[in-house]
C-alpha cells in the first residue's frame, strides 16, 4: 500500500520532487502546502495545494511524512527544522536513474534527481538538493541544505558546507573546501579554497558581490 507524503512547496522545484515521488511507487501525494497568496486550491501535477504552511497541524499528524520541495536552501532549512520539531518525518527521495555507490550515506529530507552520480563514501547532509545530472565523487562531503544544481561536478574530496549553492555547470577540483552560506555562481570552475559567506564566479573562480547571487 502507498504511504502518504505531504509536499511542502508548491514551485517548480516542487514539480521535479512530485514526479521523483510519484515515480518510486512508494508514494501517494496527500497534498501541498505553499504559502504564496492564491496557491490553495491549485493543482501541481493532480496535487492539490491544501493551504498554507501556518496550518501544517491540520493536515499532518506527528509521524507524517514530508519533504520540503523548495529550492532557497536558507527557507528548506527553515521549513524542515520546523517540521521536524513538530514531529513529522522527512524522507529521502533518489530518483531510480540516479547512481549511488553502497557507502553514501544521506541526511534526511534530500533529494537525488534523475541522472546525479555519488560515488564512494560522499556524505549528503540533511535536506541536500543533488539536482538533475549533478556528480559527486568519492570522499565528499555536502553539509546540510546544500543545493548542488543541475550538471555540477565535484571532484573527490570536496566539503561544502551547509547552505552553500554550487551553480548549474560549476566544477571543483579534487580537494577543495567551500564553506557554509556560499554561492558558486554557473560555470564556474574553482580551483582554491573558498571562505564561507563568500560567491565566487568565472574561471578560475574568483570572489564576486554576494548580492549578485543566482544559480
Ligand atoms: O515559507 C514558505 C515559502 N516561501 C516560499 N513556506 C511555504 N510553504 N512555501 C514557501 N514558498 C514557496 O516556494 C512559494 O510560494 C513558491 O510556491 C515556492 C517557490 O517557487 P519557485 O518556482 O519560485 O522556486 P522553487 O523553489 O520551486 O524552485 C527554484 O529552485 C529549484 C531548485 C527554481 O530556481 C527552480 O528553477 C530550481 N530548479
């Protein structure tokens, strides 16, 4: 029998973690939770968005299962830990066409989209994004609530730290540290170390204005 899940965030990252959840048999989506104004009542994919978060009491009892399908690694933090301390569990949703070596271990409430390689002993934190044909190798290490965007590669050994946004085509060699709160901005390749807080962009990657921060 399907077991219930409760989608909190009714976007486009939303879309892809519906299909990931519908497409694994496991799932029936009990419904949406989105607090944009006007989003209750609406459909994503045939899920009906059933309110807004404020009344998640109403819709989920202590054990419910939930993911949060929100792209802004600093609102998924927020919302997930909320969730949480309510007493809903966050499952770990990995897209059957993804590949992942027997010894990754990953956090709760992190996806894994389709075509995304994890190699060897990577370890995925809680409420990571590995985005579609993203690649993790051996040895590394994603903090909690990364988003790791589509086609982006780390080379082994790699450690980013929680919240940090690796953009869509960046690479990182072998070896890097990239701290928490950071923005690689798409394309980028880095290849030296990079101090949390900071958004580093271009080839070789260098430091930029946060405020120009984007995937
Ligand atoms: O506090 C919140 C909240 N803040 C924003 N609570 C709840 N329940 N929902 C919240 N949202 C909702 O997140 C907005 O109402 C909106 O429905 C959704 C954000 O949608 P959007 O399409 O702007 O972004 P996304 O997070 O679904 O997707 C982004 O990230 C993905 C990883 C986009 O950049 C995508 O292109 C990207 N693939």
């Amino acid at each position: 029998m399907k077991k219930d899940l409760l989608v909190i965030g009714g976007g486009g990252h939303a879309k892809v973690v519906i299909d990931l959840a519908l497409r694994s048999g496991v799932w029936r989506i009990a419904g949406v939770l989105d607090d944009a104004p006007g989003a209750t009542g609406r459909a994503i994919l045939g899920c009906v968005v059933l309110g807004g978060t404020e009344r998640i009491s109403d819709y989920a009892r202590p054990g419910t299962a939930f993911v949060i399908a929100i792209g802004s690694n600093a609102i998924r933090e927020r919302l997930q830990t909320t969730a949480t301390a309510a007493g809903l569990v966050a499952v770990t949703l990995i897209h059957p066409s993804a590949v992942l070596a027997e010894s990754v271990r990953i956090g709760n409430g992190a996806v894994v989209m389709a075509g995304a390689v994890i190699n060897s002993d990577a370890t995925i934190g809680n409420g990571v994004i590995v985005n579609t044909g993203a690649v993790v190798d051996h040895d590394c290490h994603l903090g909690d609530y990364c988003h790791l965007a589509p086609g982006a590669t780390l080379c082994g050994s790699v450690s980013v730290g929680p919240r940090t946004l690796v953009g869509v085509g960046a690479s990182v060699i072998p070896g890097i540290a990239i701290g928490s709160d950071c923005v690689v901005g798409a394309g980028a390749a880095v290849v030296s170390h990079v101090t949390s807080g900071t958004r580093v962009v271009g080839v070789p990657a260098r430091r930029a204005n946060m405020e120009r921060a984007s995937e």
